[in-house]
C-alpha cells in the first residue's frame, strides 16, 4: 500500500512535466526597424487557443533556449498553442538589449506579434490568452488599451502602480533577518536613499543618512558607496527618464492611472501570488486587483500559493539569492491553479 501511494504521488508531481505531442514552427515581425525571432508550438490535435508569453524584465533565450520551458510545455499539454519570441539584442533576435525600454514600446513590440501571429491564421487565433510575469503585470493591461482582441490573461506575480524597488529593498531585508527597530532605521534610511538619488544632494549628506544601510552587507553586499558624479548621474536620469517620480514615496510612476486601466478590463483574469515574493508587493497586487473587479466586470480568480517565490519556485525565504539548485521546484499548486482555471473558462463558455 505505501509503495502504491508513493508511486500515486510520484505520477500526480510529474504530471505536469510529460511532454504531448507537439509541433513547433518559426515567425519573424519587424517593430522599431529590427526583426524579431520567435517560435510557434502547437499540440498535435486541434488547438483551443493562443496564448502569448509576456516574460518580465531581462534578456531572453526563448527560441534557442528553454525559458519558461515548463510553461510552454504545460500550456500545451493543455491543448493551447504558445507564441513566444527574443527580445531585441537576446537570443536570435536583432539589435541591443533595452534595459530602458518602456511599458508602451513593450506592448507595442507584443502587439506587432500578436498582429503577426494573427495574419497567419493558425487555429486557435480566435481564442487568444496571455500568460505573462512581474513586468509583464504593466505590459500586457496597455496591450489590451491598444488592442481589444485578448480574451483571457494568467497574471503571474503582479504589479502596483509603483515600481517595486521599495518593497524588494524591505522585502530581502526582512529575509536576511533584519526585524523590528533595526529593520525600521534601515527603511528610514532607504527613503533618505532614494530621496536623494531622485531629487538631488551631496555626498556628505548621502553617507550622514544612509550610513547604517551601506553598512549592511545584505544590502550593499559589495560596499559599494555612490561618488558625488554618480548622485548627479542618478538625478539627471530621473529628471529626463520617460516616466513621472511620485512626489510621496520617490518611487516611479511605471503606468499612470493604472487603476483605471485594470478597470477598463472585462475579460476573465487569473492572478497568481506567491507569498514568499520579495520583488513585488503581492498583497498589494491582490488587493488592488480584487479592489478593481469590485467595481467592473472583469471575472476574477486570485490564487495565493504559500512557500512560492516571485518565478513560482518552491521556496523558503524567497530571497533573491536563495539557491534553489539547478531544477528547482514548482510552487505546489501553480500548475494546477491555472489547469482548474483555463477548464472553468472554457466550460463556462468565456
């Protein structure tokens, strides 16, 4: 009996690892003058939709490479087809990577895919989904401002309106064991940090607010402190970055009325949190999206998955350093999370 359970278990974890038959094509789009490479990979038998794979931030290896490879395959194993395809200056894709590139240009890049994707008539083009991660949690709500095609979105670590540094910065604190009192003065000294960095000061006044934090290996692992070029370098970027500081917490604006843009989507979301992620608020992101389907239409599921980090990895601290060895595990329940999801929607007929 023990033996029969083990094997039980064994065959429900690596469920969503067996591979379906599946064949896989190449695309190509042009958006900002470059051509860009991606890959199409379709179940043997008939497919029930598309769905996008919007990453977050980063180079890829998509093509060539096996990112979001357990995605891909898990999709379709579903019975979806899967677009996905390099950013510029990554994998086969042509010109320099754009550490810089904006939310907008983002969507607009998506969109010349989708646009591709839906020239070719391949089956499932009138069902299209998206799953994207972190930054994609920006992308994809402007996608669906400029185009008004996508039927239903897997939002995987969500975002705020605010960029996250804050939270990261508190969040990778918290687990390298700074608590109570000390973990308050580092944060004080975070704002004066950032305050500084965005709207101007000396170096002296720099080191005088911000010595307890530099001093903190978990923080400043390199003992790095920034010279009076580098505070000016800093202030210059974000007076002419392409994005608006907020007065109260100095963070940046990445999507103006972001509120009201969530409140613009109708079509059925899947929002999945992990509660060990130390790159974006998901508590937040979870209000904010349930905040959201309180007041429009948008048929909402959000899932918190427990010991899940910020890329669905089992986890125990979610740190960004954490190691995790070279196959780390899925966060019990992502997968099926989003399977019971997609069978609901595609039985309710949505």
């Amino acid at each position: 009996m023990f033996k029969s359970l083990t094997l039980a278990i064994l065959l429900s974890i690596l469920t969503w690892q067996s591979v379906a038959a599946q064949k896989s094509q190449p695309f190509t789009f042009v958006y900002n003058s470059l051509n860009y490479v991606g890959e199409i990979v379709e179940p043997e038998n008939n497919s029930k939709g598309i769905i996008f794979i919007i990453p977050g931030d980063g180079p890829t290896d998509f093509v060539k490479g096996d990112n979001w490879i357990g995605e891909r395959d898990f999709f379709v194993n579903e019975g979806y087809a899967v677009v996905y395809w390099d950013k510029a200056g990554s994998g086969l894709s042509e010109g320099e990577y754009d550490y810089t590139q904006t939310i907008e240009s983002s969507a607009k890049e998506a969109l010349e895919a989708i646009k591709t994707i839906k020239g070719l008539s391949i089956e499932g083009s009138d069902n299209l989904g998206i799953w994207g991660i972190s930054r994609a949690g920006w992308v994809v709500p402007k996608i669906m401002e400029l185009y008004g095609e996508i039927n239903f979105w897997i939002s995987v670590s969500g975002t705020t309106e605010l960029d996250n540094s804050r939270y990261m910065a508190k969040a990778n604190l918290i687990a390298a064991g700074r608590t109570g009192e000390k973990l308050e003065l580092l944060m004080s000294e975070w704002d004066e940090y950032q305050r500084i960095l965005v709207r101007g000061g000396t170096l002296e006044e720099f080191k005088a607010k911000t010595k307890n934090l530099l001093a903190d290996k978990s923080f400043n692992s390199r003992g790095i402190v920034p010279s009076e070029d580098m505070i000016k370098g800093f202030n210059n970027y974000y007076k002419t970055a392409p994005f608006k500081m907020d007065e109260r917490t100095n963070l940046a604006i990445m999507y103006p009325n972001f509120e009201k843009a969530l409140e613009n989507i109708s079509i059925p979301v899947l929002a999945v949190l992990g509660k060990l992620d130390s790159q974006v608020d998901w508590k937040k992101t979870g209000e904010l999206y349930k905040k959201v389907a309180r007041k429009n239409k948008m048929a909402l599921k959000t899932v918190y998955l427990d010991n899940c980090n910020h890329v669905m990895h089992k986890s125990e601290t979610g740190a960004l350093g954490e190691e995790l060895g070279d196959k780390p595990a899925p966060c019990d329940g992502y997968y099926d999370s989003m399977k019971n999801w997609l069978n609901d929607i595609e039985n309710s007929g949505q």
